[in-house]
C-alpha cells in the first residue's frame, strides 16, 4: 500500500464527501434554513466597501451574477477543502491505523458496516469547522426563510450545519476505509475463515468506481435542488426597475421596483413569526401579526427610491401603504435614556438603522399592506418599515425585531461603508420620450409631449421645470399629479420644436421646502447621486 494510493483514496473519499454534504446543504436551503452557501456571502459582503463592491459588481456583470459567483465559488471551494480534507485524513490514519485496535473497531468490521465514529475524526472534521463556523459567522447566523425568530434562526442553522459535517465526516471515514479494505495496512487481520482477503474483496479500482457512482449520483441531486432554488432565487427580479412611458401614479405592486440583498428571499411562515421590540427599552415584548393589525392604522402614499438609483434609472416607486405607526409600539415599550437609534432587522438578517427621532415620527410606519392587499413576499411580507424621505435600504422588508440602541449602530450596506448622507435629494426624471428619440419635423403635426416624476423624499415637490437648450433657459411643466409631502409627482409639458438639430432636455424639480434640486458638490459618492436628469433629442427634417 503505497503513500499515494492512501492519498488518492483520501482525496476520493474527501470529494465526495463534500458533495453529499453541499447537496444536504442546498436540501437545507430548500426547507429555509441558512447555509454556508450564502451566508459566507453575507458575511463578507460587510468588509467590501462600495468602490470595490461596485466595480467588482460591474466586471462580473451586475449584482445577480455577483451572487452566483459568490454562491458557486463557496460550492467550489467546499467540494476543493473537503477533498483536501479527505488526503489529510488520509495521512493521519495511515499513523493512526499502524496498530491494531482492541475492540471492535478494526477495518474488517468496518469494510461493510458504518465505522463507529473515532474521537480524533470527529474533532477535526465536525468539532472543529462547527467551532469556526460559529465564530466566524456569528453576526448572520441568525438567518431564516421561513421568518423564524432570531435566536431560534440562529440554533436551527448551527445544527443544520452539524448535521452536514458529520454527514461529511461519516461519509469520508466509512468511504475510505471501504476503499482502503484489504490493502496494506488496512488489511483484514485474523479473518476468521482464513482466506486471503483479494478473494471476497472487489479491487480497489472497483471500489473507487462504486464510491464514485455515488458521489455521481450526489451531483445529480445537488443539480437538481440547485435548478429547484435557481427558481425561487431573486435573479428573475432583483433590480426591477419602474420607469418609461408604463409610469403612473400608483405603482402596481407587480412592477414596483425591487432590490434586495438575497440570493433567495424569505417566504415568511406567519405561524413562526413574531415582532420582537428590545434595547433599550423599559418593556420589550413580542408581537404577532393579529395584535399589530389591532392598532389604529395608518395609510399612507409613500415613493421609495433605491440609493444606487442614477438620475435615469427606475429603482424607485409609489405606493399607497398601511400600517401602524412605529412609535406606537416604541412608546408601549418605554425608550430608555441613551438611546439615539433604532435598529431594524429582517428574518433574512439583514439590517439598517435610523435615528429614534425619525423613528418617532407618525409617519414612519410599519406597514402590512401594499397597494390594499397583504404585502407581497418580495416586497417584505408579513412586515416592513417604511421610513419616508429616507434612501430604499431604511425600509427594511422581513422585520422581525426592532432593536433600540445607543448611536453607533450600523446598517448592512452602511457596515459597507455607503452613506453617510441617507436622506433622498431631490429627484426628477424624464420618462417620455425616450433618450435619443428621432423626430421628424415634417411628421410633427401636434406638440410632442415630455413627462416625468419629480420626487422630493419627505419634503414634497412644489415645482417642475423642464429646459429644451441644455439649461439656458426653463419653462414651468404642469404638475398633473400630486402624491403629498411624501410621495412623488407626475408632471408634463408640451414641447414644439422649432427647427432641425439635437435638442438636451433637462428637467429640473423644486421641493416643498423651497429648495432646487441642482448637482451637489459636498454629497460623497456613497450617498446617492444628486443632479439633473438629461435626455437628447434629434429634430430631422
Ligand atoms: N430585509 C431586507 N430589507 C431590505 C433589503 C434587503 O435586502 N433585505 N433591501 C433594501 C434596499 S437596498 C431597498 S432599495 C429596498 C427595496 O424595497 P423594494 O424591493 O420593496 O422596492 O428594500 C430595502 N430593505
Ligand atoms: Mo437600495
């Protein structure tokens, strides 16, 4: 038995180990219990920054195919790290196995049988990754699909994680110990009936190919439990965006835009949720949903607009919500002295903050209702915030625990490093016509027709002003619908233009305040973009 032979053996058994443990991993998923195959992503995603993150984003093609990578490179480099792990153990049991062992524990018992589990393999291979596995994910351990509280998300996913080590650990020691059967070493000492172990034990190339099928087989189903949760992943939909001629006042809840940070989004178990009110408070509780709906309610139009939305794109929407206002359920919980945020975590982990005094405002709510229906899975269901004039990421989806605390909490894109402005600038958009339209002169017979939203987060719109000449001069667009203080509008002009030539249409929006919207200069680059949205023209004869 050579050194190689046991390696080889070793690096066998330790592939397909890691496969039947990933695809235990992806079967875990399917039920909604957190695994390493996206929760390392979670994890890491807090030490990129934006720069980084964004270019990264764009060379792999956009933050859906980011998350494939991510999730595919974890597969990768499992299936890579159990097979190593497989030649180390290799190694170490060809020392270990030296002597013969007392008991029933030798190899021969073992050829067929499930080898009982031995101390050293279960430290290494199970004690060990579960050990780093808690420390190193910690923070997003409390994770769950099915919306299941916190703590209890946080204990399912440690032991759905046992689980798949001591399936790869029980897999790696019984497949090569079977491959390892009568050879060298590993010989069948003092078989009862006295006959060389070649006779009754298929060749060692036999048994790499029966231990192979199965790691085949294992594949086969991965595949097809990955193509199962390739189906319910967000990548048919995250970045939806809203704009275009398609855009009217209300925003239909099936193309409101969406984003989310989830390779797959939770699909809430209303039976397993609750609301958990703590911090800083005199008396945290928990919630269900039947006692929130028993508060007064409050309905509301409110845009959301996505912080990486540009002057062009449509990563913003308008819908009418409703719900209870937060600081109803702050107020029953007493908010201590020192307490200056509010934390705001979602069942899928994620988390953003915002001050207590926004938190306070009446129309900060916690919405339950989308558009007159219960609120879409997508967009958050059974419970979100909505934190009007605030950048998309505030509005956290899937809430199921809101955390008073003291000033230095951090959100997930905010850990990231974007920020540290997140209240919306004002915002306009041309929706019609589209950018570099052609018009020909002689076709036009009536005035073309230029609308847009104009959006000014909590402060209202009170002005729109479109120019035809790149901003020399600006003419007043007629406002032909007003969602309030905390919504968009819709606004229009007619345009007739007079002669051949490219033609920049800007637009340009005033808040309620009084205040213009213009290009500003002291706002970082992680805090959404501000300036004017332009679009071209060309007049042919
Ligand atoms: N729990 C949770 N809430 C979340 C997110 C998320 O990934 N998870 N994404 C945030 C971001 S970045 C935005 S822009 C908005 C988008 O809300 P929508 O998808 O309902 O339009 O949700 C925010 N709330
Ligand atoms: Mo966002």
């Amino acid at each position: 038995m050579t050194r190689t032979k046991a390696i080889s053996a070793g690096l066998l058994a330790g592939f397909v180990a890691a496969v039947l443990m990933t695809t235990a991993m992806l079967l875990l998923a399917t039920l909604g219990v957190a695994t390493p195959l996206v929760i390392i992503g979670d994890r890491l995603s807090v030490f990129i920054p934006p720069g980084p993150f964004l270019s990264l984003m764009g060379k792999v093609g956009g933050y859906n195919h980011l998350k494939q990578l991510g999730v595919g490179s974890t597969i990768a480099g499992q299936i890579v790290v159990g097979a190593i792990g497989g030649a180390l153990y290799a190694l170490l049991s060809r020392s270990t196995e030296e002597q013969p062992r007392a008991g029933g524990n030798t190899i021969r018992d073992s050829r067929i049988a499930w080898s009982a589990p031995a101390i050293w393999t279960m430290s290494i291979f199970v004690v060990l990754p579960i050990v780093i596995f808690a420390i190193a994910l910690w923070p997003v351990l409390g994770t769950s699909s099915i919306g299941l509280p916190i703590q209890v998300a946080r204990l399912v996913t440690l032991i759905g994680f046992a689980l798949c080590v001591l399936l790869f650990e029980r897999t790696l020691v019984t497949g090569f110990r079977f491959l390892m059967v009568g050879t060298g070493r590993w010989a069948v000492r003092g078989s009862q009936r006295d006959v060389p172990t070649k006779e009754f034990t298929p060749s060692i190339g036999r048994r790499a190919f029966v231990l192979g099928t199965i790691g085949l087989a294992a594949i086969g189903g991965g595949i097809a439990l990955a193509r199962k949760l390739y189906r319910a992943a967000t990548f048919s939909y995250d970045g939806t965006q809203y704009k275009g001629s398609i855009v009217q006042p209300i925003t239909p809840n099936d193309l409101f835009y969406c984003v989310t940070k989830n390779v797959i989004d939770p699909k809430v178990n209303i039976d397993v949720w609750h609301l958990e009110i703590g911090g800083l408070v005199q008396n945290p509780a928990t919630w269900r949903l039947q006692d929130l709906v028993g508060f007064k309610p409050t309905t509301q139009e409110t845009t959301l607009m996505c912080i990486s939305n540009s002057l062009e794109a449509g990563l913003i929407s308008n819908a009418v919500w409703k719900g209870l206002p937060l600081r109803d359920l702050l107020d029953q919980a007493g908010v201590l002295s020192g307490a200056a945020r509010v934390r705001l975590h979602g069942v899928d982990n994620y988390t953003d903050t915002i001050p207590l005094e926004k938190a306070m405002e009446p129309s900060t709510l916690l919405a339950y209702e989308m558009n007159g229906v219960p609120l879409p899975d997508r967009h958050g269901y059974p419970l979100r915030v909505i934190v009007p004039g605030y950048f998309g990421e505030k509005n956290v989806k899937w809430l199921t625990k809101v955390e008073v605390t003291d000033a230095n909490a951090k959100g997930f894109y905010e850990a990231q490093g974007w920020g540290p402005d997140f209240i919306v600038p004002t915002r306009s958009r041309i929706d019609v016509p589209d950018d570099w339209m052609f018009v020909s002169l002689s076709k036009v017979t009536a005035p073309i027709e230029v609308k847009g939203i104009a959006f000014g987060g909590d402060r209202g719109i009170s002005r729109v002003e479109i120019s035809f000449d790149d901003g020399q001069t600006w003419s007043d667009a007629e406002i032909y619908y007003s969602g309030g203080n905390l919504a968009w509008s819709l606004w229009k002009a007619q345009w007739t233009p007079a002669a051949m030539g490219d033609y920049p249409l800007l637009v340009r929006a005033t808040d309620g305040e009084g205040d213009l919207q213009e290009f500003e200069e002291d706002r970082g680059p992680f805090s959404g973009v501000s300036g004017l949205h332009r679009i071209n023209v060309r007049v042919t004869a």
